[in-house]
C-alpha cells in the first residue's frame, strides 16, 4: 500500500503526522529529523509525503490521516490541516474446515469447525452435509446479508473479516452421520467481483464390528429352511463366515466377491438355506464376521445361533410280522425309534415279564440297551421259552415344537414252537414172567399232539399192545403215556416203541425171562 499526502504552505511546512489505522502509533516526519522508516517527505513550500508498506492485513483497513503544519509569518503561529482517507484491505475469501475427529467412534459426539476469512467480510456462508446422489444438500447454518439470515450460531466478526460456525449437533454419532460434511462462502474481491470458496470434512463413524443375537429356528423333517441375521461395524465388515453343526463352512463372503448372501454396508443382512431339512441340518451354526474398526485394529465377532429338525416320533420293530420262535432257541428284538427332537424314552413290553425301558436322561441305569440320537435302536435278546408267547410292544416318546409329550408304538406277537420229542422210560430192563413191567412215555412239544396220537409197538408184530397202556395229558406241552405188563410172558422178551405224531421213534430193549423154580 502506498498513500501520497501533499501538505501546501507559505512558509515551507515544516512537520507532517500520518496517523495509522488499529495500530496505535502516528508516524512523524520534521524538516529537521527528516524521512522515517516507512514516510518520506520531499520539496519545500510543497512537500509531498509517501507512506509505504509492503504487507497489509485486515489491521491496515480503515481511516488514515495526515496533518501538515506549519508558521505564518506575521504571527509565528503554527497553522495545520489534515486529510482523511479510508483504505480497505481486501481479499478473497478463504474458508477452512476443521473436525474434532475425521474417525468418529459409534455412539461419541463430534463438532466440525468452518471459518471464512475474506477481505471484504464474506456476505454468505453456508454448511451442508452432502446426502446421496442426486439430492441437493440441505444447509444445516445459512448466513447471509442480502436476505437478512443469521442464524445465532454463526459468529460475525467484521474485525477480523471472518465468518465462523460451529457444528456441534451430534452427541451420540449414527451411521447416518457419516459423510462428507461442507463449508462454502463468498465475498466482494477486487474489482468487487464476487469470489467462492469451499471446505470439506469426510467423517467415517468406525465401531466394533457386532452381532446381534440371531433367532433359533423350528423346521419341519423334509422341509426347507432359510436363517436371516444382521450384523453391523462402523467400518463396513469385510468378511462373514458361517459354519454348520459339523463344522463345515456354509457361507465365505467377503465384500469384493460379489456375493449376495450378505447386503448392506455398516448394517448388514446374511442369510443361509436349505432346500430339504434332515437330521444333519440339526445343530449350533457359528457366524464370525470381521472389520477393521478404531485405530485401524481388526476386530471379530461370533455369535452363533441353533436350528432343531422336528419330526413326529415314529416306532418300529423287528421282527416286523408275526412268526414263531424256536423253543430254547436265542431271540432278539429290535425296537427303532426315529424322531424330529432325539426321542426321550423307550419302552419295551414284553409277555409275562412286564416293561423294560430306556431314558436318555438315566440311560446307563435303564433296563433296556438303547443308542443313538435322532433314532434310537434298542435291543433286547433272550432265550425262547414258552412263556415267550405273545404281544411285543415299542413304544417311544419324543417333545415337539408344542413341547408336548408325543409317542407312537409297533408292535409284533411272537410264538414260540417246539418240535414233538418222545423220551421212554421203564421200571427194569430185566424182568421175569412173574415180575410186573411198566413202561413210561413222556411226550413234550409246541403245539402239543393229542392223547390218541400216541401208541405203542412192539418189535413182535403179533403182539397188540392195545389196551395194555394209557395216555393223559400233564400240561399244554407235555403227555405222559403209561405201558403196563403185569407178570409178563416171555413174547413180550423184545423192543417196545413209543410212537407219538411225526416225533422221532422212541425205544426201549426189556429181557422177559422165565423164572426158574427149585425141583426137590
């Protein structure tokens, strides 16, 4: 800046004070100290006076004044006059934005700082935070002369050429107060040309990546299934992983593989199907996600959620139909039960000796040997007697969705068979003619032959045993059949056979001798 002050008297002058603007201090010059650092005077009864300063600020602007003096002659007294001249110092204006963090934590406050400084006061400033594409910004402060506006949080200071505005609206920060946040103002520069500046802040709101808790879910045997869960990090998760009750991985997404099981950016959405639900769906599924969050850490989170495979509890035995048993023979009975929830409790209905039962909740103390989860096999072997005969009944339990008991029972009659046996006895195998014979059949068998079924011979096809032996029946299983010779003679010396149904031939070999007598 450079101010010229042309100071005119009769008497050359012979002093000039040129007073400053915000500053404080009058530079002076005198005929007799001369020129200053900064003002210097030359001529005599016209002297012209030039002030220079190579640098102005804002502090330069306003009013200078120069005074001249000097002496009329016919008084000695000093005479002097002064000038003013207001000088504005302007520039174009300037806008700086400033944040307490460019990295906002989740949930923390955060003010942005914006400054315009112009030469001319700035007559504008407005602060915005930039929406998505294609919507205008909304101003959250707008200031401006023209209209009048001047929200009380947009500070005017006209000494220092500056407007200012302090965003301080977020307390508790959202994901939705991420975003490019900006700063624009204009003033009147040189040539009073209007003149526009901006500033910017890019908030990014980081947090620990997270995961809500997911819904447990109930599906139907045979069915599909399909498991929604949200996640959310204030940067946007990286990478998401779900493994299935074997361990197997189900679901790999990360953000550059173009994926759809996984959508959102810091709140997210995953979800994972099947088509056709079985018993190796049923299990804890474990989710782990990544992000990068605060302090460019990596975090991870897990969580887990469970699906249960339901199915009405179904029951089956083996042997599936009726059949018969081989008396004394070894038998097993299967008992499978198959159910949605692992089936809780078998119980096995066995003739003549009541339940045998299995539980899971006591199973080492049960009474019947079951394994298994979903479907329980149980066994029950034992010998074939004929107290084995009858019904067979499985019945096993299992809760579903309701938490309801449900059970269902299969059942099988079993009969036990024995094949027609004949065993013969007799009181002596050595008897003499006036001795008494007594031959005993014994007939056991299931199912049992008649009374008249049984009959005797003897190796003498001319010998009729008919009407020499009897035959009752002991019990269901058994006959006794009784052969009588009372002093027999000696014909009957040979074999006698039992013979009894389609059993195998029974003998006994009896000695008839004669007895011999003492002659005198």
């Amino acid at each position: 800046l450079t101010l010229t002050c042309t100071v005119e008297g009769g008497l050359a002058p012979h002093k000039v004070v040129l007073s400053r603007p915000k500053t404080g201090s009058d530079l002076t010059w005198t005929r007799d100290s001369g020129d200053t650092d900064s003002l210097t005077c030359s001529g005599e009864n016209v002297l012209t006076c030039t002030y220079t300063t190579d640098s102005n600020s804002y502090d330069g602007s306003g009013r200078f004044t120069c005074t001249g003096y000097n002496v009329l002659p016919e008084t000695s007294n000093t005479q002097q006059s002064t000038v003013n001249i207001d000088v504005a110092v302007i520039k174009s204006v300037d806008v700086t934005v400033t944040s307490s963090s460019y990295e906002m934590v989740y949930g923390y406050g955060f003010t942005i700082d914006c400054s315009a400084v112009g030469g001319r006061i700035p007559f504008y400033l407005e602060f915005s935070k930039l929406p998505s594409s294609g919507v205008a910004p909304q101003p959250i402060a707008l200031y401006n002369t023209d209209t009048s506006k001047t929200p009380s949080n947009v500070v005017v200071d006209t000494q220092r050429q500056t407007l200012s505005f302090t965003y301080d609206s977020v307390t508790s920060a959202d994901y939705d107060d991420a975003g490019e946040y900006t700063c624009s103002s204009k003033n009147r520069a040189a040539g009073n040309q209007v003149v526009e500046d901006k500033g910017s802040a890019i908030i990014t709101i980081v947090k620990d990546v997270e995961i809500p808790q997911p819904q447990s879910i109930d599906v139907d045997f045979d069915s599909s299934f399909t498991v929604n869960f949200s996640l959310n990090g204030g940067r946007p998760p990286f990478s998401v992983t779900v493994t299935n009750p074997d361990g197997n991985v189900i679901l790999s997404w990360t953000r550059s593989s173009n994926s759809n099981q996984c959508t959102g950016t810091n709140e997210m959405t995953c979800s994972i199907s099947e088509d056709e639900a079985d018993y190796s769906h049923d299990g804890t599924y474990t989710i782990s996600a990544k992000n990068i969050a605060a302090e460019n850490e990596e975090k991870t989170a897990t969580s887990s959620f469970t699906v249960d495979i339901f199915k009405n509890v179904t029951a089956s035995i083996l042997p599936a139909v009726d059949s018969n048993m081989t008396y004394k023979a070894e038998q097993t009975i299967t008992c499978v039960v198959n159910g949605g929830l692992p089936p809780y409790q078998v119980d096995l209905t066995l003739p003549n000796l009541g339940v045998k039962n299995w539980s899971r909740e006591n199973s080492a103390s049960s009474s019947l040997s079951c394994s298994g989860e979903h479907v329980v096999t149980c066994e029950h072997s034992f010998t074939a007697e004929y107290e084995s005969d009858g019904d067979y009944i499985c019945k096993g339990y299992n809760r579903v969705r309701s938490s309801a008991k449900r059970y269902d029972t299969a059942n099988v009659k079993l009969t036990t068979v024995r094949g027609i046996e004949a065993d013969v006895t007799s009181n002596s195998t050595n008897v003499l003619t006036d001795g008494y014979l007594e031959l005993n059949c014994t007939v056991v068998g299931k199912p049992l032959i008649r009374e008249n079924e049984v009959t005797w011979i003897h190796s003498n096809k001319d010998i009729d045993l008919t009407g020499n032996y009897s035959t009752i029946k002991a019990d269901d299983y058994t006959l006794y059949s009784v052969l009588v010779l009372d002093k027999p003679s000696v014909k009957y010396d040979g074999e006698f056979t039992c013979i009894a149904g389609n059993a195998n031939l029974s003998k006994i070999r009896v000695t008839v001798a004669e007895k011999e007598y003492l002659k005198v």
